[in-house]
C-alpha cells in the first residue's frame, strides 16, 4: 500500500472538525494521517446554528447517534425557514424542508394549486405543505418511512450551538486517530520551485510539515488567501449585507420547530430556538444604517431578555474563485461566504468534503483532480448565490431604500432566465447538482408574491371537479394528521434532553469524587 497522505487541517470550527470527522470517519484505514492544528486564543466564530436536512447524512455516515449529537449541542429540530415581511410588509411563509402535496405527484403540484386559483378558490399553497403545517403548528414528529404517505413527504435538519457541535466531532475524531494540536501558526512554509505549502510554523517555533492542507482558518484564509493569493469573487452588488450583530437571549417558551428570519430596514433579524437558548442575530448593510442604529433596531426587537452584548462581525459576500490552489483546499468561510440567510455555509462544508473525498491525491499533484472539484463547487456556489439573490429581488417593499436597490438590481441571467419561466407558467428548472430542489424554490416564488401567469395545460389532464375535491381532501388529511403529531418542545425533552444528560453526568461525576 503507498504511504498514507499527510493531512494538516489549520483550524477547529466547524469546518476543521467536520473535515477532520469526515476524514478519520469515511477513508480506508492507513490512507492518510490526520493531524488538526487550532487556536484557543484566537477561538472560532460560532455563528452557525441552523442547518440543512443533509447533515443527517454526514453525521448518519460518521455512525454518530443522533439523540446523543443532540443532547450534546443542546439542538432542536428544524422543518424549515419563516420568512417575515420580505416580499411585502406584513406578508409571511415559510419555506419547508419538503414538497407541497403528495409524494410523486409529477408535472408539479403547484400547476394543480394555479388552476384551483383560476377556479375561484383562495387556498393558501402552505395548506398542502405537511412541513408547513406541522412547523406552523409548533409540532414534530420523525417523517414516516416505508411506504410513501403525506407524512412522509418532508425532512428535518437542526437548530445547534455551532460550539459545541465542533467539540462534539472532536470528541468523534480523537479516538478515530485525528491529533489535535493547539496553538497558534506564526507563518507559512512554501516550496520556493513548486509554491506548494511544505508546513506550518507555530509561534513555539514547532514546525508542522505536510503533504496535503485543508485551509479551515476562517475569515482569515491564511493558507489559500493569505498565502496562495487565490483571488476573490466579490458578489456584494447582489448580496448587499456585509454586517452581523449575533446575540444571545434566553430560551424561548415554545421551541419553534423552524428558523424565523423577519426582513428589517436594512437586512433582516433571524431568531433560532435552542434547548438552552434562542440564538439572534441581525444581518444588514452598512450602506444602509450604521452599526449603532442597527444594534439599537436589534434590541428593540428581540422576544427574550438578552444573555450577552451583541457582537459585530464584517463580512463581504463572495468566494475565493478557486477552492484549491495546489497542495491546498479551502474549507468553510476561508473559502467563501454568502451571507447566513438559508444556512448553507455548513452545507457547503460538508458538500466540499464529499467532493474531496474521492479526487483526493496521492503524494503527487495531479491537476486534473483540482479542476474537477473547483468545477463541482463553482456549481454549488453558483445555485447557492441565485437563490439567495432571489430572496432579495423578489420584493415589492417601497419603505426602504435597500429593499428598492435590491429589486431594481440587475441579477445574474441564470436567475433572471428562471423567474421569467416561472413567471410565465409556473416552470421550475429541476437540476442534477447543487442545493435547493424545485419545491424550495416554489415556496420562495409564491411566498415573495409571484404567482404564475397561466398554468401549465398539461395539469387539465384531471377533470377540474375532481381535482379540487382530491386537494380539499388533501389539505383536510394533512390538518387532521398534523393535529395528532408530538407538540415540538414535548418530543424535545422526551428525545434529546441536553438538560438532563448535564445533570447525569454531574451526578457521575460526583460519585465519582
Ligand atoms: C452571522 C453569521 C451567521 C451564520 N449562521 C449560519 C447558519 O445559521 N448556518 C450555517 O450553516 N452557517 C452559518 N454561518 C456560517 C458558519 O458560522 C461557518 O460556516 C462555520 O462556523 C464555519 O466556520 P469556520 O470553521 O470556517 O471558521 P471559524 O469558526 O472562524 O474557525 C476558524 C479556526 O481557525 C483557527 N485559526 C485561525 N487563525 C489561526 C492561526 N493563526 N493559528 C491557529 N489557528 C488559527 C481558529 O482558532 C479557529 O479554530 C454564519 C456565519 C455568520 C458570520
């Protein structure tokens, strides 16, 4: 067997532990070594909290018990994003972790939805989402599996402290071989005829050589940005916000079973349900308000007694152009970051590592490898970006000025060619690759307001009469299931109690003493 790969990951946030997790969890045995180089001083930004039903599969792929993950990051479960105020003042929906209708229901069941409209009948599309109306509900249950049935027709994803979940993968990789080495990287070693990067140099002078790094620095990209130079795609004319104020408050009452994003002035406010707290947080433009006003606006808004000080990080929404550069892959926000809206940073995490995983190299380098993964995450970024932008442009608000410039804005083609189509007879591109499946696109064209034109003919294929009377069935059976469903908080406690498990092991502890 060829001598295992010398990994050197710089940087312990989410993105270093998932890639660390990831590739003590998923190689063969003896592939590569593993070694994870983190800064307590410097400490990570442990912002992310709400994620996308595809970390399931990564942390299902690592073995990793869901209940005791849970337990462990004081985590709820999310059916989904509320949208507040952002197509128009007043108006709201939400954007589900599932379709709308029942499983398989072909050329689209939005175009059966339009023509019930163009019969007179004022349902809202939400009505036959199973995930709208349980998250709506403030009640969950595990989607059912075998046989499709209409609740099986959505999945779930989590609201977790993004701190402690980095702890929790450590705690996974250490005892599947990762080595972890605290301190802090002074400089970088290059090849002087190559310009691949040969180690890192920690302020104790130790000297950490490798064959392959995984930059996971953060928002100081030192290997891929700092040191390779790799160039940076600004995308702010489209995605204007470039400030956050995170806060803490105290738990909420009833945990929502879904992130509430409310659309503010000059960005927008998210609101995160957690077992131990509610994680807050606005994100806005400087263009538009002052960091002052901003938190003020912050403030005033918040459901729950604050825990800590809002603290303000900058950011430009954009990505490194190429995520690998020779002997060097970015991971997580030092390769890119496009504003928190849809939590999909942690996605692009663990969808980079997917990619990786198979085109990782040999001793030698192979360009070939490098081209194909900067390929597949131009694509990722590409989809992510479109759909974000959408959010912004589709809005018919007159009460502020970035809500105007946003909609006034000149989008990218690919976008404008898909809400042209849509617009016209509810056409949603499907595509193989990439985040954001037609329903997730649906829910944001008719949630901001735009209805198709005309329905798509092919949906007269049911008499009209039986047609409505299937979807009034359908929105009955779905109210009548939902109803009989777990209230979100109850199946919290019974499932995952992060309280209790605390309390357990202090008691351990101190019959141990
Ligand atoms: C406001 C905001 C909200 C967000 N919300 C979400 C969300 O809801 N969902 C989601 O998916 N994502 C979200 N994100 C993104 C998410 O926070 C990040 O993608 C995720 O935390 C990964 O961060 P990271 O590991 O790349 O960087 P960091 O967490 O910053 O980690 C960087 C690591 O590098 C180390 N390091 C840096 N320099 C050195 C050095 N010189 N020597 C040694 N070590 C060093 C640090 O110690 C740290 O361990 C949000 C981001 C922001 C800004």
């Amino acid at each position: 067997m060829d001598e295992p790969l010398d990994i050197v990951i710089l940087g312990g946030g989410t993105a270093g532990w998932m890639a660390a997790a990831g590739l003590a969890g998923l190689l063969p045995p003896g592939r590569c070594r593993v070694r994870l180089v983190e800064s307590d001083a410097i400490g990570i930004v442990g912002v992310g909290e709400a994620t996308l039903p595809h970390i399931k599969n990564f942390n299902d792929s690592l073995r990793i018990d869901e209940a005791e993950m849970m337990r462990a990051t004081n985590a709820t479960f999310k059916l989904g994003v509320q949208f507040v105020d952002w197509g128009f003042k007043g108006s709201s929906y939400l954007h589900p972790f599932g379709v709308h209708g029942s499983a398989g229901a072909g050329l689209g069941f939005h175009q059966q939805w339009r023509r019930s409209l163009d019969a007179g009948r004022d349902w809202d599309i939400q009505d036959f989402s199973f995930a709208c109306m349980a998250a709506q509900a403030n009640r969950f249950d595990f989607p059912a599996t075998g046989k499709p049935t209409i609740n099986s027709t959505y999945s779930y994803a989590y609201h977790f402290d993004a701190s402690l979940y980095s702890k929790f993968l450590r705690q996974v990789s250490e005892p599947r071989g990762v080595v972890r080495i605290e301190g802090k990287v002074r400089d970088v070693e290059q090849d002087p005829d190559s310009g691949d990067i040969r180690a890192l140099i920690m302020e104790s002078g130790e000297r950490i050589a490798g064959d392959f790094f995984i930059d996971c620095s953060g928002f100081r990209s030192l290997l891929l940005g700092s040191k390779l130079g790799a160039q940076w795609e600004d995308w702010s004319k489209w995605l204007p916000c470039d400030r956050a104020l995170p806060v803490p408050t105290e738990r909420c009452g009833e945990l929502t079973p879904y992130t509430r994003v409310t659309a503010m002035d000059a960005g927008w406010r998210w609101r995160i349900p957690l077992q131990h707290r509610t994680g807050n947080g606005y994100v806005f433009s400087s263009r538009f308000i002052d960091e002052d006003k901003a938190r003020q606006e912050l403030l005033d808004a918040l459901d729950e007694p604050t825990l800590a000080e809002p603290r303000l990080l900058k950011f430009q929404a954009g990505r490194r152009v190429r995520s690998w550069q020779r002997n060097c892959v970015a991971l997580g926000l030092s390769s890119g970051f496009l504003e928190p809206l849809e939590s999909t940073s942690i996605y692009l995490i663990q969808i980079a590592i997917m990619h990786l995983l198979p085109l990782l190299p040999g001793k030698r380098h192979d360009q070939r490898l490098v081209d194909e993964f900067n390929a597949r995450m131009d694509v990722e970024y590409e989809r992510i970006r479109d759909f974000l932008i959408l959010h912004y442009h589709l809005n018919t608000r007159e009460d502020s000025e970035l809500w105007r410039y946003c909609r006034s804005m000149e989008v990218p083609d690919s976008l404008e060619r898909r809400i042209r189509l849509f617009r016209h007879s509810g056409i949603v591109e499907a595509y193989k690759d990439g985040l954001f499946t037609p329903p997730s696109w649906l829910s944001v064209y008719i949630g901001q307001g735009l209805t198709p034109e005309h329905f798509n003919p092919l949906a007269e294929a049911t008499p009209l009469n039986h047609m409505l009377r299937e979807l009034d069935e359908l929105r009955e059976d779905i109210r009548d299931r939902v109803d009989e469903l777990p209230r979100h908080s109850s199946l919290v406690a019974r499932y995952a109690n992060a309280q209790q498990a605390s309390d357990a092991l202090l008691h351990e502890a101190e019959a141990r003493v």
